[in-house]
C-alpha cells in the first residue's frame, strides 16, 4: 500500500534482497516504532481510539501519535492504491511528525500509516476506517514493497515525495518527467500535483496547476496561476477535512525529512550488513569479530558521507525570497525545542534565505538516529564532530560557514544526550584558541 508523500506507483520496483535476510529480517523481525507501541497499548485495554462518521479514526491517529493538523498537506495527483477517490475536488491528505506519517482520503475504507522504527527503518500499515471495540493496525510488506522499495528510495523500505505534471483530473502526465524532491530540489521542480499554501515572492513551483497540453509539453504548465496562493477556497470543498491549508512550510519541512529518514535507514542497513559480514569472515580468521576492521571502517565511510551532508543540508537550494505558510504549523514545530541556554534550537525556522536557521536537522534527536548501530554511531559522531569544529575541511562541506559550524556544535553539546565525552573537550580546546586570539 502506497502511503502519501510515496507517489511511487510511477516507479514500481520489486523489493532488494538486502534487507529481507540476515541480519535485517525486515519482514520478521520485531518492530518497536511509535504505532507498533499504540497497538500494544490498545491491546491492554489503555487506550481507546475515537471513531466519527467524519473522518472515521483519524483525529484519534493523530492525537495519539502527537500529529498536528497543521502539518497538513494536501496532494491530488492519483497517485495512491486509493486513486480512485482523489482527484483535484477530492485531495489526500497527509500528515507528519518526526516519526510517523499518515495518509487519509476522503471515503477511504482505511486510513495509511507509515511509522519509523529506530532499527528497521519505515514501517508500513493501515487500520481499517469501520468502527470496532479494539481497531488494529495492519503491517503491510509485500503490497507496499512494490513501491517502497526501490532506488529512489536508497533501495531500503522508505518514503519519497513526487512532483509531477498532473493533468486536470489529477492523472499524471508521465511524458512530461517526473521529479522527486528534497531539500536541494529548486522550488521550481518541487509540488506538481499538490495544493500549496503560502507566499514565496517571484519564484514559481509546479502546485495548484495542471497541464493541459495533449502532448505533455512541461512548458505548458502556468506557474503564475498556483503562485503565492493563501486560499484554496474555489478550488475544492475543504470543509471534509481537518483544516483550509496545505502549508508551505510543511511541505518544505516534509521534503525534508522524508529524504533524511531513507539515508539514516540506509547507513543502518549498511553498518549491520558490514558487521555481519566481518564476523562471518572472523570466524574463518580468528580476527577480532567484535570492533570493525579497516574493510568495515571504509564501508562506514561511504555510507555516512551522504548521511552527513544531508543531516547537514549541505546541498539545500537556497530561498529566492522569504517564504511564509498560511497555517500554525510554523509556530507548532518551532514549539518543540529542545534549546539551549541562549534560546537557541534545531527547529528554529529561517524561511528568509534558507528552510532552518542553523544547518544541522532536528532528526538528529530522532530514535532513527540514536538506533544506528554502536560502531557506526561512533564513527559519525567523530565525523560529524571534526566538521563542527573545522579539522574536516573537505570540499563535501565547505560550503558550511565557521559561525554555522560554531552554533550547531554548542546547541548539540547542550541539547544532545549521549554525545562522546571527546565533543566537549573539543569545544572547551576551541574556545581556549578564541581566547588566546583575542588577547
């Protein structure tokens, strides 16, 4: 089953074999992710999930899994298993938070789920919309594989967004290409197929169009008529769902961090595969099974570089204008914390040149990333701390400015549990070098 920011039914790929046997067990090995913990609680008898004849058990999905209904964002190209039911007049709705995504449509027999497991990855359900005393969230692997499971989601289980050429039924126009987006995608690639809300300045993007030309040329498509749209009243009855907006700045937020939990599940993957792999090899050798190798070491390299710049953003495309969204959803991300003793966080919202004001995601507070493997997590943070402090100055992250790598690396040392005793001393080394500078 396809889940919302997936509009992967375009690209169907058969599920890798890396993660099916040792040691990942995707399919069978326990799951502990946030809605894996709301069944156990529903099981016990804890907690009751509220049904209406509205929205059947969505509000309830939502306030149990701590969703906002700002984070609300609205796609109608048909792009679901339930394509059927969207449409411009009838868009899906999709919903997030760190760790858990979910997709309704209106007069949908179930609502989607796509929930984070910090050692598995993304893990996918539906929970039937018909009223019971004990509703149960069904896991769903092999229906949902065939589309999230491919190269562009790194080749592990994950979610991606689509922007695409949609006529004005909805139906993509596949001739005209297809895109899937992040945070380095230019915003004029970015939305095709999606209702956007917000103000963005001259920049143009693909949302609230459609294409109508019969021979799919992309040029065809009006950017200035979906531009800095704040109302979609007219364009479709929004009364049936939780709210009038399909915000901005929660489509950028979004992007974001859609990207981000396949390149953590990735490296993950890869770290354990590595690992197990050395112990198959040390059982031959009598090598140490236990700390990695020089081989396993260059494999932890490969996969965290990408890791890195993204948790980075380093390649994020530039804003050609503050941008602004039409809903709470700013103010309830920003809420969030954690700060430090200046006021400072990792939400904290730039909007004016770029998405955060300070380089470095929130998903590093994540369970995803706390669930990397030990060995791997330690390689990382080594990493990932001789950029901050400068000693790594490679062309991969040069674009990272001293005063950016100077706030990330205080807001980390005050607001990140666990960091390696090393970060701290680190710091205090740098700001003894500061001192004797200015004396």
């Amino acid at each position: 089953m396809a889940l919302a920011t997936a509009l992967s039914l375009l690209h169907r790929a058969a599920p890798g074999q890396g993660f099916e046997g040792e040691p990942i067990h995707y399919a069978t090995a326990p799951v502990d992710d946030p809605v894996a913990r709301l069944q156990a609680r529903i099981d016990r008898g804890e907690v009751r999930l509220e049904h209406d004849g509205r929205h059947g058990y969505l509000a309830a999905v939502l306030r149990e899994l701590g969703i906002p209904a700002s984070s609300q964002a609205l796609v109608f190209s048909k792009t679901s298993f339930q394509r059927e039911l969207i449409g411009p007049s009838t868009p899906r709705a999709i919903y997030f938070t760190d760790d858990a995504y979910i997709g309704w449509v209106r007069g949908g027999e179930v609502v989607e789920v796509a929930s984070v497991d910090p050692r598995q990855g993304t893990i996918f359900y539906t929970l039937d919309q018909d009223e019971r005393a004990k509703p149960r969230f069904e896991r769903r692997n092999a229906e949902c594989l065939q589309c999230h499971a491919s190269p562009l989601t790194r080749s592990v289980p994950g979610l991606l967004v689509r922007s695409v050429y949609p006529d004005p039924q909805g139906l993509p126009v596949l001739k005209a290409g297809t895109f899937n987006t992040d945070h380095s995608s230019p915003l004029r690639e970015r939305w095709g197929g999606w209702y956007v809300t917000g103000t963005h300045g001259a920049e143009r993007h693909l949302g609230n169009a459609f294409l109508s030309d019969p021979g799919g040329d992309p040029a065809a498509l009006d950017g200035s008529a979906g531009a800095n749209v704040t109302s979609l009243a007219g364009r479709f009855d929004a009364a049936p769902y939780l709210t009038p907006h399909s915000d901005l700045v929660a489509l950028l937020v979004l992007e974001h961090q859609v990207q981000l939990h396949d390149l953590i599940a990735s490296a993950s993957y890869q770290a354990r595969i590595a690992m197990h792999q050395q112990a198959a090899m040390a059982s031959l050798t009598g090598d140490p099974p236990d700390r990695p190798n020089e081989s396993t070491l260059r494999r932890f390299e490969y996969a965290s570089t990408p890791l890195l710049k993204y948790l980075l953003l380093v390649d994020e495309a530039p804003l050609g204008a503050p941008v602004r969204g039409t809903s709470a959803f700013a103010e309830d991300f920003q809420r969030r914390g954690p700060r430090d003793a200046r006021g400072r966080s990792l939400r904290d919202l730039d909007l004016e040149r770029r998405l955060f004001r300070y380089p470095c995601s929130f998903l590093i507070y994540s369970e995803a990333f706390d669930g990397l493997p030990a060995h791997f997590k330690e390689h990382l943070y080594g990493r990932l701390r001789d950029i901050l402090t400068g000693k790594d100055s490679s062309k991969d992250f040069a674009r990272l400015s001293a005063e950016d790598r100077r706030a990330v690396l205080e807001i980390l040392l005050e607001t990140k549990p666990g960091l390696p005793c090393y970060w701290r001393e680190a710091q205090e080394g740098g700001a003894g070098a500061r001192r004797e500078a200015r004396l």
